[in-house]
C-alpha cells in the first residue's frame, strides 16, 4: 500500500525527483496495464554524483566496449555481444593491417551497419588507409612500444611511437577518424605529446595497473606493494587459450612460441579515484603552460606549427630533471 511507482514514458528528472520526495530506495517504472518495465535505484543518483563525467548514452546507461579477434569463433561472440547491447568493439590485433581484419570489419559492417569499430593495430599512414577504406570508426596506434612489449627487439618490427601517432592522427583527420595512442605512457607529459601529435585519447595499460580497481591481488617485494603484469604476448599469456589464439598457436602447446613480451610487476598507486583526477589536473596545467584553452586548440597549434618539438640533448633531459641536491623525495600526488 505504501509502493510508489511511476510512469512509462516520464522523463529521468521526473523520475528522480519522485524518488528523492518519496524517500525510497527504489522506484519501480509501470506501464499503463500497472507491469514493471524497469527500475531505478537511489544508488544511481549517488554514483551520477560521485561521477558525473562517466561516458553514458542517450538512455544514461554506461558505454561499454569490448574485445573481440578476427577468427570465425569470434563472430558468433560479436553476435551475443550485440545482444547484449554492446556499444563498440574493438578488434583485438598486434598487427591490424591484414586480410582477416578488413574481412571483420567488411562483416561487422554489413551485419550490424550502427555498430562502432576501433581497428587496429597501425603504425603508418598505408595501414590506417586500409582500414579506413574498410570502414573502420576508429583506429589504435603502436606496435612494440608498450612498457611489457618486447616485439621491436625481438622481432625488429615496429616504430617509434611519436612518429607512429602523428604519421597516422595526421592522415586519419582528413576523414574523421579518431586515433588512440595504445602504448609508451609513462607519465602525464606523455599524455599530453600523444594528444598534441593528433591523438584523440590514450591507451594506459601499465599506468593504470597498479591501481586498486585493477585486475589481481597485491604482493610484497622487498618492502614494496606491487601487483603483477603481463603482455599478451608473454610466455604466460600464450599458455593461455586467449593468447594461443592471438599469436597462432592454435591452442597447440608444443608449437614453438616466440614471445613478443614480458611478465613482470607495478607499483602499487591507490584508487583510481585519486589517480584520475590527479592525471586530467596535469594535462591541464600542461594546456595552460602551452597556452592551449582545450585539446582541439592544442592540436590545431601543432598543425599549424605555432606548437612545435625539439630534440633535447643530454644536457637538457638532465637540466629538465631534479639535480644538483643531496637528497629529495619524489611524490606526485
């Protein structure tokens, strides 16, 4: 007798301010034959608070993304993920300039024409020009430059990951399409080159790793709080069916691997709660200090030449850097 409901068809401010009045927990949505048709909890107002810049839809549902490869099995898994309501897919590839990847992207296109696709991996402008031929939505940037990546030494295969972002963003802008830098973040000030090279956005593997929220259990090391991390293309990785599939073993495991990368360990750097706010903080006093009111004027300064890089010699990378004390603590945040 005390149930509140409210209506099909109410907008989300009617029914929010409904449920602060009412003082529910709760409030259940009816059609007009009094049938539940969703529901909204007071949690949802508390996390809209706690995070107001969380990437939503027009329905206020989180965007959610996922990973799928360029074999047959996968389809079938796109198509439970379009299911589900899926928003973007990400092809899941070293080396996205291949046959089987247009072939996906070809598929995806025809099968699910509203779905957005990142493909990928590239490092030049010829690559990028097959996908985006192919229809891609947007592209992800890097080969052999990520911190766990061992591929360019091993296998001599790749680029320079500031060459790679800009050569790729450069092209990729003439027909709209975004660029991810996917490897070689360490820090804010890498954040910030890879943005004023024409990235839309990064990739922040190892830099977000050894955060609370993060994947796996920490440990300590000499004193130290670490969390282990590892590349795809690791022995580890590989002993696993995910990694088998993505460097052709084939789930085989007495076929010979070549790792293209390493296991190893983060150091611990709390919730992301603090670690995020404390990243855009830094990428907006670096703006300011380049005199760039957003990120589109930043990259508009350096198309423009009005922003322009240098080379640094020794000296200046070690007059750039603390010196010239006994002693001092390093904190970031």
């Amino acid at each position: 007798e005390d149930l509140v409901v409210a209506h099909h068809g109410c907008t989300l401010e009617e029914a929010n301010h409904i449920l602060q009045t009412s003082k529910k927990g709760k409030l259940p949505i009816v059609n007009e034959n009094d049938e539940l048709v969703a529901l909204i909890a007071r949690t949802d107002l508390k996390k809209s608070r706690t995070f107001p810049l969380a990437s939503k839809d027009h329905m206020k549902q989180l965007l959610v993304g996922a990973a799928v490869g360029t074999f047959k099995d996968d389809k079938e898994r796109l198509k439970e993920l379009v299911t589900a309501g899926v928003d973007v897919v990400v092809l899941d590839s070293s080396q996205g300039n291949s046959i089987y990847q247009i072939d996906m992207i070809k598929h995806i296109k025809d099968k699910y024409p509203n779905l957005q696709i990142i493909g990928g991996n590239v490092v030049t402008a010829q690559q990028a020009k097959n996908l985006i031929d192919a229809v891609v939505d947007g592209l992800r940037v890097g080969m052999g430059s990520g911190s766990i990546c061992i591929t360019q030494e091993v296998l001599s295969v790749g680029r320079p990951q500031g060459t790679a972002v800009y050569k790729v963003a450069e092209y990729a802008r003439r027909f709209g399409i975004p660029v991810i830098a996917d490897g070689g973040i360490q820090n804010v000030g890498q954040i910030v080159k890879a943005l004023a090279l024409g990235t839309s956005t990064v990739m922040m593997g190892s830099l977000l790793a050894g955060t609370t929220e993060s994947p796996g259990q920490y440990f300590f090391q000499d004193g130290v709080r670490l969390k282990k991390y590892r590349g795809m293309g690791s022995l580890n990785a590989m002993e696993k069916e995910g990694g088998m599939n993505r460097y052709f073993s084939n789930g085989d495991p007495d076929k010979i691997k070549v790792a293209q990368g390493v296991s190893g360990s983060v150091v611990d750097k709390g919730s992301i709660l603090q670690f995020i706010p404390y990243l855009i903080a830094g990428v907006q006093h670096s703006c300011q200090d380049v005199g760039a009111k957003s990120l589109t004027s930043l990259r508009s300064m350096m198309y423009s030449g009005e922003l322009r890089f240098e080379k640094r010699t020794n000296s200046s990378i070690l007059e750039g850097g603390v010196h010239g004390l006994h002693s001092y603590e390093k904190r970031l945040y």
